[in-house]
C-alpha cells in the first residue's frame, strides 16, 4: 500500500465522508452544536514553502453554535484531518500537528479569516490511522516534555492534543451497528474474507444511491481497486479483472463472481507449488528435518510479495519451522494485514 495513495484524500475529499466521520467518532457532547449543513472544505492552504505540496492533510470547517447564556453565537470550527497511513508509529505526531495548527492560523490571519484581536477559531485535530502496529505514540504534547521540569516552567510549555482514529482498534461488531460511510470504510480495511467485503458494499450501495453522492460511491471503486484488493489478492490484475467498472453496483456484482474465485486461486497456487517444489527438493536433499523445503521457499516468496523484503527474525523463523508451522502460516497469508499477525498468533 502507498504511504499516502491519493485514493484515500479523494474519499475524505467529500462532505458525507468527513461528516460521518465526525458524527460516528468524536462522542463528545459538543458534536451535537455542530451544523453539518455548514460543512465546507477550506480551499488549497498554503502551511508554509516548505510543506505546501503535502499529500496527507486536509481541511474542512462547519459551524459550531455557543448556546450558552450570553454566549448565542455561531463560529467556525476547522477540523484539522491528518492521513497517516503509514507502516511506523511517528512517535513526535503531537509535535508535527503543533507546527501544523500553528501554520495554520498563520494562514488564516494572513487572508483575514481572523480578526486583528482575535479570537483565534477552535481546531479539531485528527489522525487517521491504519498501519498494521498499534499506535503507540503519545497523543497530547504535554506526554512529550520532560516531565521533571519545575512545575512553573512547565506551565510555560506549548499544549496540543489529538485525536487518534486507529482503525484495528474498532471491532466489527461495534462498527455494523452504524449506517456511517467512514465506518464502513474501518470495516472494509478490517476485513479479513470476501464475505466481509460483500456485506460492506451491500450497505454501501444501498446509502449512497441519490444522485448526490455519485462521487463519493465513484471513489469508493477507485479506493477498492487501488488499495483494498491489490491488498487481498496480490496476483489479480484488477484493470484486467474489473475493467472500465465505475460504479459501486457494478463493483458488488463482480465481486460476488470473482473475489471468491481469487481466494481459491491463489490459495491452490500455493498448495501446488508448495507439494511440487516440495517433493523435488525432497528428492534431491534426502529426508532432511523432515520439513519440505519448497513450502519454506513458497511461503517465503509470497510473504515477499505481499510485504516486501522479510526481516532477519522472519528468515530465521522459516528457516527452522516445523511443517505444521509451514502449513499454519501459509493459511493465514491471504487474510492477514502484517508479518506479526501471520506469526505472532503461532505458538
């Protein structure tokens, strides 16, 4: 998966997307003076020379309504949206969205966004997350200062929190209960079998069917077949396979035909190639540990393939495996999203 493929700023690009998102992940109580009718994305930003040309930002803002007494009014809140969809924990987020928000009222005063005396407007700052670790990186500034500063200096240090979306951390169930099109999405990344696929997109095409939504369904198809079944099934062809598909019902369909007869595939390749090199190397090397070779050597091409180069702790790992071993991990390759998941669970 590209760190940040353009598929993924092309959803977010969409009001229903970024509201949903909102509506279904930030439980607080103040969510409900927001007036999603007002939902807008502020145009290009400039944040800096430097990071102009960013890829993994992007900016809406809505209005968020004070009913409180003597506070009537309505302001705008800009939410902050930060991609990261990347394969490390960026352990200094709280220190790039400091330099971001910072950048970002710059530009806001600079264009007249913002009175000469203020206030400065409310920023929700969000991280979306679906890299294959569990974030473990700190989620306010405040955890990254060194916490045996004298109180009074500390008072002096920059604050920022954020708000982190990982997506392994939502399980299915919680997820299928809403009728949320960024849910939907968590459900489709989460998936593990074709099954989950299909219900997800029955639900989708069965949201997104008025006419205004053409584009968020049309980016739906462009996502799942540049990043989601690459992902899945890594020998498709899917120009080949879905050619000139545009639409998410059309989408549904193929997939009802096909997305199994991948799986079998691609699982039936292995097995083959697996007994054949199996047996030949057998032949040449004797009886050996008692392990087939070819399997190792299968498993270890297509762990290549779907990961990229192994790590030394994964060669050392195949190196000595049992062929019960073998067989597990082969099993678990077409339906796991990391090196860890495939091996962690073999004990």
């Amino acid at each position: 998966m590209a760190e940040h493929d353009p598929s993924y700023k092309l959803l977010f690009a969409h009001r229903r997307m970024v509201a949903d998102l909102i509506r279904g992940f930030v439980r607080e109580d103040w969510v409900s003076g927001l007036d999603f009718d007002t939902l807008e994305r502020v145009s290009e930003i400039h944040i800096s020379q430097d990071l102009r040309e960013r890829e993994d930002d992007i900016i809406w803002r809505l209005r968020l309504t004070d009913d409180r007494p003597g506070k009537e009014n309505a302001r705008w809140l800009y939410v902050y949206l930060l991609l990261e969809f990347q394969s490390t924990v960026d352990a200094f987020m709280a220190v790039r969205l400091l330099t971001y928000v910072g950048l970002l009222y710059e530009d806001l005063r600079k264009a007249g966004d913002i009175p000469a005396c203020g206030p400065l407007p409310p920023v929700l700052p969000i991280v979306l997350y679906n890299g294959h670790s569990t974030w473990s990186a700190a989620t306010s500034l405040a955890q990254l200062v060194d916490p045996d500063l004298p109180e009074q200096l500390r008072n002096w240090q920059p604050c920022i929190r954020y708000l982190l979306l990982d997506e392994q951390r939502f399980g299915d169930s919680e997820l299928a209960g809403l009728r949320n099109v960024a849910a939907a999405l968590f459900r489709l990344e989460n998936s593990r079998q074709p099954e989950d696929i299909e219900r997800v997109l029955t639900s989708l095409v069965d949201w997104l069917q008025t006419p205004e939504q053409d584009g968020l369904r049309r980016a739906f198809v462009v996502w799942l077949k540049r990043v989601l079944l690459p992902a899945r099934v890594p020998n498709a062809d899917m120009d080949t396979e879905l050619p000139n598909i545009i639409e998410l019902q059309e989408m549904q369909t193929m997939l009802a035909e096909r997305v199994k007869t991948w799986a079998e595939e691609w699982k039936q390749q292995g097995l083959e190639q697996g007994l054949e090199q199996g047996l030949e190397q057998g032949l040449e090397q004797g009886i050996g540990r008692g392990v087939p070779l070819g399997e190792a050597k299968l498993l270890r091409r297509q762990l290549t393939r779907r990961f990229g180069p192994l790590p030394h702790w994964v060669q050392q790992r195949l190196e000595h495996a049992t062929e019960a071993e073998l067989e597990s991990w082969a099993d678990r390759v077409l339906e796991s999203r990391s090196l860890d998941e495939i091996f962690a669970r073999s004990t």
